[in-house]
C-alpha cells in the first residue's frame, strides 16, 4: 500500500470505488478551475464507504492553477467526495496539511478536521502581498476595523512598554 499513488489530475471525475492508496496527490493544473461560491468537486467516488487511504501521503500540487485570494470564501475545491464516507489512516498525526507557494498557501483538510469524512476540501489564502478590501456598510468589516483598530491599540501600548515607558490606566 505504501507505493501506490493515486493521482488526480483533473476535475469532475467519478470512481465506483478507492481503496489501499499510500499517496493520493492532488495536481492542480489548467484543468482544475476555481469556481465561487460553490467549488467544484475533483473526484467523486461511490460504491460503498472509502477505506484504506493513508493522510500522511495525501498532498495538494498547485502546479499552474491560479485564483483569486477572497477574504470570505476560502474554499477552492471539493478535493474528494464520497456520501458513504471516506476514512484515512494516520490522521490525528498530521492533521490538516500546507503548502506555501510564493505569497499563497494552500491548505488539505477533512470537512470535520478528523480521519472520517464525506469530504475532503482544499482552501487557499493570500497573507503576503495582498491587500484586503471591506464594504463600510458590511456589519462584519466594522467588526473586522473595530478589532484591527483595538489590536493597533495594544500594539502602541505594547510599545510603549517596551520603551521603558509606564502605562497610564485609562477608563473604560
């Protein structure tokens, strides 16, 4: 089991069954498109629960797949779906799974972050080099701006501190 390597290349694909897979690699390429809101699924897999999958070789490959990072929507792909379920060895080890990939990092996890699941997602993010941009009239940017404005605050007194200087009590 060890040496066998499942490798999905594309999207939309449909399999009766997957079973004693030591690598499952997911190659993202041209083929595999984002789409928001509802991601598109990569293999879907039925006849009966799926077992035998090891989580310590199962891997994304961005290769030349691109998207755009959202702040709100960070799912690009249903990696793998089965309705019966999908169980892997070696989960709780290693847990969700990242890759870094120039300013973007890419992230395998199961739908319920344990070893069985009907689906196993991959999100992406942009933390480098990507600016975020909120709606004034989204009550969740407020609350975003409200708690950037009180971590600045805490920083400046952090600072503050650490010059040497003591802390004024304020009220609240």
């Amino acid at each position: 089991m060890t040496d066998n390597t499942l490798n999905v290349n594309t999207q939309n694909i449909t399999a009766r069954g997957v079973t004693n897979f030591g690598k499952t690699k997911f190659n993202l390429n041209s083929t595999t498109v984002v789409s928001q809101p509802t991601p598109n699924t990569l293999l879907t897999i039925g006849g009966g629960a799926t077992t035998g999958l090891d989580w310590a070789g199962v891997e994304v490959n961005p290769g030349s797949t691109t998207f755009t990072p959202s702040t709100y929507n960070e799912r690009l792909f249903t990696a793998m779906h089965n309705g019966s379920g999908i169980t892997f060895s070696n989960y709780a080890k290693y847990g969700a799974k990242e890759k870094i990939v120039g300013d973007k990092e890419y992230i395998i996890d199961t739908a319920n972050h344990s070893a069985s699941a009907q689906d196993v997602y991959i999100n992406g993010y942009q933390f480098r080099n990507h600016t975020a941009a909120y709606s004034e009239g989204d009550s969740s940017s407020r609350r975003m701006g409200r708690a950037h404005s009180e971590r600045t605050d805490r920083h400046k007194q952090q600072a503050h501190l650490h010059r040497g200087c003591k802390r004024t009590p304020t009220a609240d």
